[in-house]
C-alpha cells in the first residue's frame, strides 16, 4: 500500500493521469487548468512544451539503460541486481504519474541514466532507482537493508528527505542539507544521487506552478550547482545553472542565447583561425594535443554582466580555448608555445596544477593577446585532469580500473570537504545557521597561503589569520591570541594574501572574542566562534542560575547543596531538563523563574513542607544595582517604598513593576503564577527613574523654571517632552532619578509650589 507522494515535486496523484473512462469535457478542463498554472507566457511555455517531451521526461526504458550503459561496464550479477531494484521500484510507484503524464518511475530510472553515464557502481544505481521508496511506501531503512544491502539502504535513507513538519520551509530545507550532510560523510554516493535527482527533476521543471518553479530554480542556483562545482563536477554544475537560470528568468535567458547565436556567425572564422594557430604550434614542437574552442555558457555570461557591469559585447570580446595533451609535463611546454605565439597579459596567469583547487581541479590558466588584439583565455590540461574537471569525484568510479591512483586527490579533497561540512554541522546552533555558513563555504574565491612547516592551506579571499587557525584546527582557533604574517606580527583582521606564509601564536587560557565574527570569512570559522561563545554564555547562566535559585531557597533556610537531586528527576521532566546544570542555566537566561523552580523543589524534596506566605512582603530581597539580575520597569518607574511585584523575562532577568501597574494587571490576569512578590532590602542606596505628568499654565520661561525647580530638589533630569493640550495650559512628561518614595514626594511638592502648576501626577502606561 503506498502513501501520498510527497518528495518529487513534479509528481500528481493517479487521479491526475488520464483514463480512457474520462469524457472529454473533463479531459478539456483538466488541459485548461493545467494551461492556465503554466501561464501565460510564451518562455514558460516553452519550458513546459520540453519538460513533456519523452526524451526529457522519460529518456530511458531499462532495457535501453542495460543496452547502453550497464552491459558496458558491469557484470551480469550486478546487472541482476539493478535489475531487481527496478522490479521492486516499479511496483511500488503503481498508479503514481509525474506532472508531466508520466508513469513515476520513469524519474528513478532517467536518475540512474545519468549516474550510469559517469560509470558510477551498481549500489548508485539501485539506491537511485529506489531513491523515493522509503517516503512512499511502508517500507523502511531496514526492511531495504534486507531486500537490498545496508549499503543501498544507507544511500537511499541519506537522499530522503525528512517527513517531520517544520515551522517554515526554510527550516525544511535545512534540515535536509544537514541530513544530507551527515550522510555524505558516511558514504560520498549520496551526494551523487541527490544530484542526478535534482537535476532531472530540473529538466522536467517547466510543468511546475510559477511559485514552485522559482522556489526550486532559487534553491538549485544557491546550492545544488556550486556543490556540483565544489566536488569537480563541471558538466553537471554547467546543465544546473543553465537550467535554473531558464526556468528563474526565461525573458533573459531567452535574449542571452538568442545574442550567443548571432553572435556565433562572426566569431567562427576569427575562433577556427586562432585554434588552427594553436595546434599548428604546438604539434611543431613535437606536442600532440587536442584544441577545443570553448562556448561560454548563458548563466556564466549574465553573472559577469551582473557582477562586473559589463556589456554582453564586453563579455563575449573574450575567446575560450581547451589545450588537452597527454602528460604533465607537456601542459607547461605547452603554455610556452602559446606564450611564444601570442603576447600573454601581465597578472593573469594561475598554476592550478602545482596548487589545485578544492576539488580537485588541476590546470594552467593565461590570457593571452591574439591576432587583432583580441583577448583569449586558454586553459591547458592532461587528459586524466580533463576527466577530472568534467566529472569531479565520479572519476574515481569512471576510471576505477585503470587510473584510481590519479583520482585519489579528487577523492581525498571531496571528504575532506564532506568532513567540514559535518563539523559545520555539529556546531551549528540551528538550521538555518548550518545554511549561512554552508553559502560562505560554496562561494570561495581562493588565497593560498603556507603554514610554517611549508604546507598549502586553501582559504577564500578575503580571509585573515584566525581563518587560517581554525583552518588548521578549532582548538587552534580558539586558543589564538595573535599571528605573524610573513615572520612580521600583524593584526588578526589582516586580509591575507596568496604566497604568504602564516604563523599562529596561542594561550591555554585563550577564548574567542566576538568581535572575530565581523572580520572573519570562513565557514569553519564562523561557527567555531559561535559554538565557543555560546558555551562560555551557557556557563555564565549556570553561574547565575545558581545564584538565584541559592536566594530563593535562602527563604527556607535550604541552598542548592541541601536537595537530594536524585530524587528530584521528576520534577527536571515537568521543566524540560535532565539535569541540574541546565536548569540552572534556564533560570540564568529568563526562561524559568527562580522562586517558582524553588518552590516545586523544596515540595518535592519534602512532602512536610509548607509554601512561604507572600501576602505582602515577598521572598525577593531588591538591593539597587544588581545588574543583570533585576531590572526596573520603565512603564511605571517603581522607586524604593513603592509596594512591588515582578515577574522573569526570558532575555531581561527579573523585571520589577509597581503592584498596581497595567502591565501586571493584564500578567496576573492570565498568568498569575508567574508574578512574584517582592520587598525593598532597607540599604537599597542608587537612583531609580520614574515618570512625572506635570500639566502648567502657559507663560514664557515655565520649562525653564519646572527644570530648576527638580534640579533644585535634587532630582536628576533624563528627558523633558512637552505637550500641547491648549492655548493655555502646556502639560509636561518628565522621566527624573530619585533615591526613593520620600525623596520623589518632595519633589513632587517643590513642583506643586510652582505657581502655574495646576496638577501633577505618576505616570503608568
């Protein structure tokens, strides 16, 4: 029995699919409905009219798949294998169809496709056929595990996405990149699959409702494309961002590709003699090579347009070429035949061979003056580092049998990645938070620098030397107290620079300081001050916590160290805590009230005992000054003699009100419990501020002579608003310090012997 479907969003229920039994009005309702979601738009259109074309929507048949592909590389028994998942794949999605009128398994079996295309293993291709099996039918991790190995299992478990309900589709989306994450850690594949499902589910995208379709482009351009970029993965990365770029803005990707091929006519000759100049050069110099003239791509065109605010002419004014050759060595002869051609632009050459990218990705990269000045870009490869480039760590599977020691670096690099993602991970507060420092990390424009003993670390430009401690380790980074910068101290906001070598200096006692967090650029980083933050305000709540909880036990005579709390986990459960520390550090924060929390303990902890009488003169002794544990209520401004109350705020501490204000006339109202009588101590000695409402008659110099009359009382003036009420009468809000109730009374009558004076009173919003 299957359950709704709910992860392929391209997927309708049965009823969606059209039966023979249906008339046709329904059928041109149905076809009406479905015109009028894809919209109106001749691109939109365009983009559904593709998506439902078979060869889009259904590329593959397994016999197709197994005649193409798998026969190719794989032996009968894994052959059989797949073939079994596929069995069971398609009659579990029974009566389910995609939105393109589809039968749903054409989508796992088009994932496989793709993941055949990169010779990926047998395991990949069962657990992308049976990717979706585990959110639509009643069959779990392990019952798969069973049918099909822990291994498919695992993969399949780590695609799925969650089924919890979260509050936003935000943290939806997040929750599932952690998953995500932690199951890349375990085994790379997974990654692998959730690629070709998005990507096919991007080719089927134009049958999408226009929110869905730019919900999902958004999601693929922000993360899917540059995580296929981060693990080498170039032909997967290029088709994500064209696709996405199409279904979010179809107008410009339509003008982009339109100017592409009018431009294409007049660029040929000029491209087939400079390639025809290239090869002719380098096979002179006895150099065998493969010259490819490189298209550029629609959404690479139009983010340099944006980002660099240059014309498309601009941007198209530069050729790209491939130099593939066959070893190392020939790609630096190599550059210095086309160094010897063409003259080459100061500052744009990079050795990506010597110092590769994050992914893997090696190459020598120059810009060059061709004839008639025209500026060319050339890249210069082997053929293994071209495969590289395409395929990224899938390489590993495409070139397992004969070159799995050229690939070990792409490999070693990606779970090196996958590894940091996981810390991210870990030290993430929430969702969300994983996500910002996961874009930090997808964006990097990288700086190499070198660590004392001389090895390379990689770090995005812009990043300065606590980047590079925590780069090195996290314990590194938090320890960090200063650095040196090619043997000269430097400070650690210093932006550093590719070939400079770095130098951390530490301290046991160090911590990170918060102000790192405005400078620093990694994502590493980022969330390793933030976990060490959070733990050093965790044990400052404790502290206070216990502080406070010690004063409302005082009452009775008992401290913290008096309670069994062995005998007190019951009531850790009704406060949503397991043990001590976090219930303290629960009261530190605002979020549990001390008396209240005391006073569900000492009953606990006696069943004899009998609760403090707090009729009048509460249990909470006020002194002035207690910082961030006591905090006066500027609604009525109480001062030492005022009869009070207070109440915890989560965020402020305990917040003392007047007992007759409105603010906790609306508390005791609904929440009675949580006011908490209070009494002034007898040596409260600072000053409190309280509000005056002062209504004068009007005449010249009456403000003047209101702010001498309370200076003169010794009252301490913090701010003064006048308000109009008549041609006659001026009625005056002044917030004044006093020392207390006596002290406020006087004033009052200084200000009452002012002769304009008509009324004055307390004010209490």
């Amino acid at each position: 029995m299957t359950k709704p479907a709910t992860s392929d969003p391209t997927r309708t229920k049965p009823a969606d699919k059209p039966t023979s039994k249906e008339n046709k009005s329904a059928r041109k309702k149905r076809s009406g409905s479905a015109r009028k979601q894809v919209g109106d738009s001749f691109f939109v259109a365009q983009l559904a009219s593709r998506a439902r074309k078979d060869k889009v929507a259904a590329p593959t048949s397994f016999a197709q798949l197994k005649a193409d592909h798998l026969k190719t590389y794989l032996d009968e028994a894994q052959i059989n294998e797949v073939e079994r998942a596929f069995k069971y794949a398609k009659k579990a999605h029974k009566g389910q169809y995609r939105r393109t009128g589809h039968p749903y398994i054409t989508h796992p079996l088009a994932v496989a496709q793709i993941l055949a295309s990169m010779r990926m293993d047998h395991q990949s291709l069962m657990a992308a056929i049976l990717h979706d099996v585990i959110e639509d039918t009643d069959v779990g991790k392990k019952s798969l595990g069973e049918m099909f190995g822990e291994d498919v299992a695992e993969i399949v478990d780590g695609v799925s996405k969650l089924s919890k309900i979260f509050k936003t589709r935000a943290e939806a989306q997040a929750e599932n990149f952690q998953k995500m994450a932690l199951a890349m850690a375990r085994d790379i594949r997974v990654i692998m699959v959730k690629m070709a499902d998005r990507l096919h589910n991007m080719r089927t995208i134009g049958v999408m409702s226009r929110e869905q379709r730019k919900r999902i482009a958004r999601e693929t351009l922000d993360f899917y494309a540059p995580i296929a970029n981060r693990l080498g993965i170039n032909h997967m990365k290029v088709e994500l961002e064209e696709l996405g770029f199409q279904a979010l803005y179809p107008l410009r990707a339509d003008r982009i590709g339109r100017a592409i091929k009018a431009t294409k006519g007049n660029r040929k000759e000029l491209m087939d003699e400079v390639r025809r100049s290239i090869s002719r050069s380098l096979m002179q110099e006895g150099i065998s090579a493969t010259v490819i003239a490189r298209e550029k791509h629609e959404y690479s065109i139009y983010r340099k347009m944006k980002a660099q605010h240059k014309s498309f002419e601009d941007i198209m004014d530069v050729f790209g070429f491939r130099v593939v050759v066959s070893q190392a060595d020939e790609c630096y002869r190599a550059l210095g035949v086309v160094h010897n051609l063409y003259k080459p632009m100061a500052g744009r050459f990079k050795d990506y061979i010597a110092i590769p990218k994050a992914n893997g990705y090696q190459s020598l990269h120059t810009t060059m003056f061709s004839m008639h000045g025209v500026p060319i870009e050339v890249q210069i490869r082997t053929k293994h580092m071209d495969a590289v480039a395409q395929n990224g760590i899938a390489g590993h599977w495409l070139y397992k049998s004969s070159q799995e020691q050229d690939f070990d670096t792409s490999q070693r690099r990606a779970r090196e990645w996958v590894r940091d993602l996981l810390e991210l991970q870990q030290r993430a507060g929430n969702p969300l938070e994983f996500i910002e420092s996961l874009k930090i990390d997808l964006f990097p424009d990288e700086v190499y620098v070198f660590t004392p003993s001389g090895d390379i670390m990689e770090l995005p430009r812009g990043a300065c030397p606590v980047d590079f401690a925590y780069s090195v380790h996290t314990g590194v980074g938090n320890r960090c107290v200063g650095a040196k910068v090619d043997g000269r101290p430097a400070p650690l906001s210093t932006q550093l620079m590719s070939g400079q070598y770095v130098e951390i200096m530490t301290s046991p006692g160090a911590k990170p300081n918060a102000d790192w967090l405005t400078f620093v650029v990694t994502g590493k980083a980022r969330s390793g001050i933030r976990h060490a933050l959070k733990s050093q305000q965790e044990s400052e709540a404790v502290s206070l916590g216990g502080t406070l909880l010690n004063r409302s036990l005082a009452s009775s005579n008992k401290s913290i160290n008096d309670l069994d709390f062995r005998r007190l986990r019951k009531v850790f459960k009704e406060f949503g805590v397991r043990k001590l520390n976090e219930l303290l550090a629960a009261i530190g924060r605002g979020d549990q009230m001390a008396y209240m929390v005391a006073q569900r303990l000492l009953s606990a902890d006696d069943p004899n005992y009998e609760a403090v009488s707090v009729e009048h003169d509460g249990p909470v002794h006020l002194h002035g000054g207690e910082g961030l544990v006591v905090k006066y209520a500027r609604c009525c401004g109480p001062v030492p003699g005022d009869a009070i109350v207070g109440h915890m705020t989560p965020g402020r501490g305990f917040v003392v009100h007047i007992e007759t204000c409105s603010n906790m006339t609306e508390i005791r109202r609904r929440r009675p419990s949580e006011i908490i009588p209070a009494r002034w101590s007898s040596t409260t000695q600072a000053e409190f501020f309280t509000s005056l409402r002062i209504d004068l008659k009007r005449r010249k110099g009456i403000v003047a002579e209101l702010a001498s009359t309370l200076t003169d009382a010794d009252a301490n003036i913090e701010n003064i608003i006048v308000e109009e009420r008549s041609a006659e009468v001026a009625s005056v809000v002044v917030l004044i310090g006093v020392r207390d109730r006596t002290h406020l009374a006087r004033v009052m009558r200084r200000v009452r012997a002012i002769g304009a004076t008509i009324s004055i009173t307390r004010t209490s919003s």
